[in-house]
C-alpha cells in the first residue's frame, strides 16, 4: 500500500487549470497538462525545495478542478455510502479530499525525476468512460504503471479513480474505511479521517 501511495502522489503531476481543458481529449489533457506540471516543478526552485505553501497552492489551482471527488469518495466508502447522511456525506468528502491533497502534496516535488511515458487511448468519439494509461520510470527503480480513469461530465473529462501497478486507489481505501464503519459507524470513520489531517497539518 505505500508503494502505491508513493507514486499515486504523481498524479499531481498533471492537472493544471488549462483554459480549454473541457474540450480536450481525455489522453490528450493527460499529456498536455502532465508536461505543464512538471516543466513548473522544474523551473520552480521552491517547490523543489519543498515549499509547503506554494505546493499546497499548486495543487489547489491546478490539480483539484479536475479530480470528481466526492465520486471518488462514494466510491471508497462502498455500499456503506447509503448510511450517511447528506451532512455526513459532504464531511467525508471534505476530509478524503484533504487526506488525497496532503498525499499528493507530500511527493509532488520529486515528479521533475520522473520520466512519464504516456500509452495510446482506447476509446470510441461515444465513450463517456475511458482508462489512460502512463508509465513512470526513473533511473535505477522499475518503471510503474499509472492510470487514471475518467468520466465525461458537463464541464470536462474529470478523473474519479488512479491505479498504481492495477491497484486501485478507491479500492485500496475501501478495504480499510470499511474496516472503520464496521467498529465505529460512520462518524467513527469521519472522525479517524479527522484526526489523520490534523496529524499531517501538524507534521505528524
């Protein structure tokens, strides 16, 4: 799992604010956006460096408009989604969220290391579901493969799921929140997220 944590946080890589990037192809928003990124991690000495500050502020702007979060986190928390209130609901979003944005946050000065290799997309002009393939190498470490699944919705391709080696992120999280929900019920799995952000704000 921390394998995979690992290099899901290069993910970050990608996601710029691009202006038109609702009319882009989805393998092409990849690449575009992908090179972007880490041409800005490249030039940027501080993000290097690891600025908190302006990662944080790179992610907020450029990777986080294209993520569907609260897909994702209905996604991870499985059939135990229906027990939530909508109250509760918005709360797990905002903590996944949090919990996704520090991960990647953590790892994103070290994508200008990375060689990101992007495969041919498979889709038909009709699919509003596609899987975009990546592979990831630096020198001396086996090469990964990360994909990002994407839907087509009303403002752009937004991703709703990574896989890192065809471990999913979703999925890796589910086992364990549902783990959570059994012992302590959904307030108990809002709370354990909790304390996991507040930990990492404090640099625990």
């Amino acid at each position: 799992m921390m394998n995979a944590i690992r290099f899901l946080a290069l993910a970050a890589a990608w996601l710029p604010g691009l202006a038109l990037a609702n009319s882009l192809a989805p393998d092409v928003l990849v690449r575009d956006t992908t090179n972007e990124v880490v041409r800005i991690v490249k030039q940027d000495q501080d993000i290097k460096s690891g600025n908190r500050q302006k990662i944080h502020a790179l992610v907020e702007a450029k990777v986080l408009p294209h993520f569907d979060f609260r897909q994702m986190t209905q996604l991870a928390v499985g059939r135990n989604w229906r027990q939530a209130s909508p109250d509760e609901q918005e709360q797990l979003t905002r903590e996944f969220r949090a919990l996704l944005v520090r991960t990647y946050s953590a790892a994103i000065a070290s994508v200008a290391d990375y060689k990101i290799d992007f495969k041919p997309v498979r889709m038909r002009p009709t699919d509003t579901d596609v899987l975009v393939s990546t592979e990831v190498s630096k020198p001396g470490a086996p090469p990964v493969v990360i994909d990002y699944r994407l839907e087509k919705q009303a403002a752009g391709w937004k991703v709703y799921d990574v896989l890192v080696d065809n471990v999913s992120l979703v999925t890796v999280y589910r086992n364990s929140f549902n783990a959570e929900v059994r012992k302590n019920g959904i307030a108990g799995l809002i709370q354990s997220l909790v304390r996991r952000n507040q930990s990492s704000a404090s640099g625990g």
